[in-house]
C-alpha cells in the first residue's frame, strides 16, 4: 500500500463569534487557506485533484456545496479542481485529512487539498435543523430513531456532564483544566509558536484595515476565580461555559500527496501518515468515544501511548480529554501543549486540520516523533490520526 504524507498544514487563528473575522465570508476564509497551503509549498494549483472540505452547518452562507465555491473563490486554484464538502460533526475536516490520505494510499490519487471551514458567526451552530423546524419541515430524528431510542434528545452538553460523573471529576479539577488551556496558548502566543501556522487575514476593525493573526479568544488574563465563578450550564453539573470550546470562526487546510508526487514535484514531506481509525460507540454519552477509538488505533499501529511524543484532544469540553488522559494513561505535559479549544476555539469543521497545523509544530518544536490527534464527534463517533514526523 502507498504512503500518504502532509507536506504543510495551515490555520487561521480563531475568531470569536461576532470578532475580527465576523465580516468575513466562510467561502472567502476557506479559500484564503487553500491559496496558502498552495502558495507555501510552491505547487501548480491545477495539480490538485481534490479538495475535500469539512463543513458542519451546511447552511446559509455555507450551503451550496462551500468546498466547491472555495475552489471557485481560490486565487491560486482553476476551476477543473473538483471539490466534495463532508459532514462528520466536529471531526469533518479530520476526516477530510483521513479520505484525502486513503485516496492517495489507494493509489488513485497523487495530490489531494484536506480542508476545513466554519463560520460560526455567520451560520450559527444548529441553524440547518432549526430553521427548518421553524417552518414546520420537520426534525431529523425519525419513526425509526425514536423507536431505537425513545425520548431521547441528542446533547453534547448531557453527555459532557455524563462523563464527568462517570470519571469522578470535580468542578474544581474542571476549572483548573480551562485555566491552563488558556495558560497555555496564553504562552504560547507570546512565544511566537503559532506563527507558522497561523495564515494572516485581511480584516475590517473599527481601527481601520489589518490583519487577523491572533487566536482572539485566548484570555490573557484569566484567573481561576474568574473561570470558577461563570454560571453553570445545566443545575447541579460541574461544566460552565469557561471549561466548554469557544464558538469561533475559522478555517484550515493541509496538502496530502503520495511518494510519486513528492518526486515529481521536488515537494518535501513534514510527515507520513502512521494511522488511520474512526469508531463509534454510545450516542447518548456520545463525547466518550475518543477514549476507546484511541485504544484502537495504537492496537492497531504496534505503539503504546508512551511512544506518542505530542497528542491534540479537542476540548470540546474539559470533561473530555480529561477523561481521555484517565482511562489512555497518558502524560498530560504532552496533552494540548500550546492550548485547545477552550482558549483557542473550536470553529466545528475546521477544527480537524487546525489541530493537525498545531500538532505538527508541537512535533517540531519539541523535536518529536509520533504525534496523535483525536476528536470527539455528534453521534458518539471518534477519529485517531496518528502521524510521523519526518
């Protein structure tokens, strides 16, 4: 079987919703990005036979098929580069890396965009089943689904809280997690260290015309009084809206092309695709899933976890990676080092490529090897990518 390698992987940095990047369109944020994982590695746009972009609410300004109007909005991209949007919840564009490296390691392709958009602010999450709703459409749950699971209605939120009663968490463990998250990027920010990843975007601010390059919902100043005294989302839970993911705005992309193409084309890897895994399990407690799909994908690449040099849990929650150190037995010095979505957001459909942009600079900063990035997804599903550093 051929091997699958990134050459780049590219992000915007957050915007909050209503911020910075609030003017700007889902179409034209995600084209920014192809035009720069193009532009950064040198490639002939018109080499590329496929942009597969992730895209949760595909709705309003992102309806109508956004991987495509991406391409057609791309600077550096003609319009003979077909493009397919995917939904798999939050991990779409993670999955959109993991079809990009199957079709290469299949052989059917050579060079493929993996991508990824939301604008958060501009189609707000939910709104493709709620509108609808609205107009008396109906709702996605059918006969069938409310026979299998009767009464039943799908939250992140319940089950967010559901693992921190399973785990035995307290609020105060809880806080002191989102602290740290923006302790974090807090640091690393200052340090430089997203500057590689990060794609300046044109912006409009009440200031005059600049560039968004500052993940904007880091608190710099955040303090564990502050965090623990946010209202709580549901009575008698632990999570508040200080220890969930930030709604943000954002895109991201990374370049996936086989061993042929690295000759053809001069390119030089920055690492090779090592794992490959998407399981599902209990929708109803449904956030759990990486947990056990991280179990999976070590079994199945011959590594233990103390081989993993560097790993990217999404916070959707804290309950969440916190749970996944507990029950992996992983180091949570390399859990997250530069921060996660509670202080840098989580724009739903970027959100895969954007943790791949920062897990490989993790990697290369901290001169490692085996870096691991898992999400939890709506559904109760869960991918593990597991790369190499090259």
């Amino acid at each position: 079987m051929a091997t699958a390698y990134i050459v780049d992987a590219v992000r915007t940095a957050g915007g909050r919703r209503n911020g910075r990047l609030a003017g700007v369109h889902p179409v034209d944020l995600a084209a920014a990005t192809l035009d720069a994982i193009v532009t950064r590695t040198g490639i002939d746009g018109g080499r590329v036979e496929d942009v597969i972009m992730g895209c949760v609410t595909q709705a309003g300004q992102q309806a109508m098929q956004v991987g495509r109007n991406a391409v057609l909005a791309a600077k550096t991209l003609p319009e003979h580069v077909p493009a397919v949007t995917i939904d798999r919840q939050c991990g779409s564009s993670q999955q959109a890396i993991q079809f990009a490296a199957q079709a290469i390691m299949s052989g059917t392709m050579d060079m493929v965009i993996a991508a990824g958009v939301e604008s958060m602010t501009r189609v707000p999450m939910g709104s493709s089943a709620m509108f609808h709703a609205k107009e008396g459409l109906g709702m996605y749950k059918s006969p069938g689904l409310e026979e299998k699971y009767p009464g039943v209605m799908w939250s992140q939120f319940m089950g967010a809280e559901m693992i921190v009663k399973k785990h035995g968490f307290t609020k105060d463990q809880i806080d002191a997690f989102s602290l740290n998250s923006h302790m974090k990027a807090k640091a690393a920010t200052e340090a430089g260290l997203f500057s590689n990843e990060i794609v300046p975007i044109a912006v409009e601010t009440p200031e005059g015309a600049g560039w968004h390059t500052v993940d904007e919902g880091i608190r710099f100043d955040a303090t564990l009084e502050g965090i623990a005294g946010v209202k709580l989302l549901s009575e008698g839970g632990a999570l508040t809206a200080a220890s969930s993911s930030q709604i943000c705005d954002g895109a991201s992309a990374a370049l996936i092309v086989s061993e042929q193409a690295l000759k053809d084309y001069g390119l030089t890897p920055i690492a090779r695709i090592h794992n490959l895994t998407v399981t599902a399990g209990d929708p109803i407690i449904m956030l759990e899933e990486p947990l056990f799909a991280t179990d999976r994908a070590l079994k199945r690449a011959g590594l233990k976890i103390s081989d993993i040099d560097a790993y990217e849990v999404n916070e959707a929650f804290a309950s969440v990676p916190m749970a996944w150190l507990k029950h992996v037995g992983a180091d949570p010095e390399k859990l997250n080092v530069n921060g996660g979505a509670i202080a840098l957001g989580h724009p739903l459909g970027a959100s895969g490529t954007k943790l791949m942009s920062t897990l490989l600079n993790v990697l290369k900063q901290r001169g490692g090897k085996y870096g691991l990035q898992t999400m939890c997804e709506g559904g109760g599903v869960a991918n593990v990518t597991i790369v190499e550093r090259l």
